[in-house]
C-alpha cells in the first residue's frame, strides 16, 4: 500500500522518466533492426549511449521513488 501512495505522490516525474526510458528502448530497437543501413562506429556508439541513458532513467527513477523531494 506504501508504493502505490508513493506512485500516487510521485506521478509526475515517473511519468516523465518512464516515457524517456520507453523511447530510448525503442530508439535501440529501431536500431538494431536497421544495422544493414549504419555503420558499426554509429552503432556501437548510439546504443551505448542509450544502455547508459537507460541505466541512467532506471536509476532516476528508484531515486525518485524512495528519496526524492520527501515531504
């Protein structure tokens, strides 16, 4: 019952995080569809910068979750 008020309080920014955490595992499995198309150095380079952007959405998120603004 505690997370679901904590969800409540925080939807917002969950909202916000969760929609950028989405489009980046798109934008990797966009990519990963079409590598004919890419070069490797774009490749290689696109989706690690988007396994970090996800890592960094997920982390934001639990931070959000347990210590952000406390009220």
């Amino acid at each position: 019952m505690d997370l679901i008020f904590l969800m409540q309080d925080r939807a917002l920014p969950l909202l916000l995080l969760a929609t950028f955490l989405i489009l980046n595992i798109v934008f990797v499995i966009g990519i990963w569809k079409r590598r004919a198309h890419f070069s490797k150095v774009f490749l290689v380079f696109a989706s690690s910068f988007a396994c970090f952007l996800v890592t960094s959405s997920l982390i934001l998120i639990l931070f959000t979750m347990f210590f952000g603004y406390n009220q």
